[in-house]
C-alpha cells in the first residue's frame, strides 16, 4: 500500500493595500502651494503627485464635505476632505490679503516716519516735527494672484442660472418642464419685445398733450 505524504496547503499571501499617497506632509504642500496662487498642475509637483491624483482626491474631498452640510473641516478624519477645506479655505485667505493689498495701495503706503527735535532759537521752546514719507504700494503683485485665484470671475446672475441648473439636473427635470421651457424662454422675449415697444412709444409722446 503506497502511502502518500501530504503537504499542508500553502497559505496564499495577502495583497497589502498601496500606502496611501495623501501623507500630513503632501498634504501641507498642497496647500501652501495652491495659497500663493500655483496651479494645480505645478502644485502637484511640488508635492510629488500627479496631477490626476490632486484633482481626484479634490473631486472626493468636494463630494464628501457636500454630503456633511458644506462644512470646510481642515481636522476632518477624511483626509480627502481635511484637503479640500484646507486647500479652499487658504486660497480664499489669500484672495483676502491680495484685495487688502490692493486696497491700501489705493489708499497709499507709510514708507518711512521719522521725528525732529530742536529748540527754537527765538522763543527757547523745544519743537517736535513729525515726516512721514508715503508711496503707493506696488499692487501688481496682488492683482496677479487675484486672477491666478479666480480667473473668470462670473457675475451673479451666472452664479444663479448654474445654481437653478444644477438644482434641475438633481431632481430631473420632468416631461413637461421640458416641453414648456421652449415655450416660456419666446413668450418671455415677445413679452420684453414688447415692453420695449411701449416705453419707446410712451416717450415718444412726452412732447405735449395730444388731441
């Protein structure tokens, strides 16, 4: 009878998830790159990552802070979302320091204060002059980051139409929503169409009484 030794079956070796990319340090250098107004293609090399993955872990941090109420928690225990309120919150205290660069450049800076004391030959009595010397600050700086920060800065009523669009695209627009829209975007132009019409016509006939 042959007997046959066995072998304990050999245990398969768990896969070990990558370490994660997104270290306190990346994540430092992320931020103080993006506050002085980099780009994020730049900022991610800086930090050593690619810039796919700062936008995606960006997109992930955007989504999550969403769902919790729209919170910037810099201490959050997601570290997707603790970048994306930190990233966003030192670009908007950057844009803050640039416009009050700005402003005190309009205003002009103090470059030098200095005082003079002497006695009056005259009168005995001892005098204080106050100089100060001012320029206008250089501003130019400051306008640079503020268009790296917001290049396309978009007035209100975009803000609000991209709001009522996306508000539609989340509840679905219904069968006849979409069937009116046409219809209401031409009865609202014949409407001012013609409210143009009679203001022209009304001031037309300002000149006098007519009979």
């Amino acid at each position: 009878m042959k007997i046959t030794e066995m072998t304990p079956a050999r245990r398969k070796r768990r896969k070990t998830g990558r370490p994660s990319l997104l270290t306190p340090a990346v994540m430092d250098l992320l931020t103080r790159a993006t506050a002085v107004g980099l780009p994020m293609q730049q900022a991610a090399d800086a930090a050593g990552i690619g810039r796919s993955t700062f936008l995606r872990w960006m997109r992930v941090g955007e989504d999550l802070v969403e769902t919790q109420g729209g919170r910037l928690d810099i201490d959050s225990s997601d570290p997707c979302a603790a970048l994306y309120a930190r990233v966003t919150r030192a670009r908007a205290a950057a844009a803050v320091r640039a416009t009050g660069h700005i402003e005190e450049a309009a205003r002009g800076a103090v470059v030098s204060e200095t005082y003079r004391t002497w006695t009056d030959s005259v009168t005995g009595e001892t005098r204080t002059e106050r100089r100060v010397r001012r320029r206008p600050g250089d501003w130019r700086a400051s306008a640079w980051l503020m268009d790296r920060l917001d290049p396309h800065p978009k007035s209100l009523d975009e803000m609000l139409d991209e709001e009522d669009a996306r508000i539609r695209a989340e509840r679905g627009e219904t069968a006849m929503e979409r069937a009116l829209t046409p219809h209401l975007q031409d009865l609202a132009a014949r409407l001012q169409k013609t409210i143009a019409q009679y203001e022209e016509s009304s001031g037309a006939g300002d000149g006098g009484p007519t009979r």
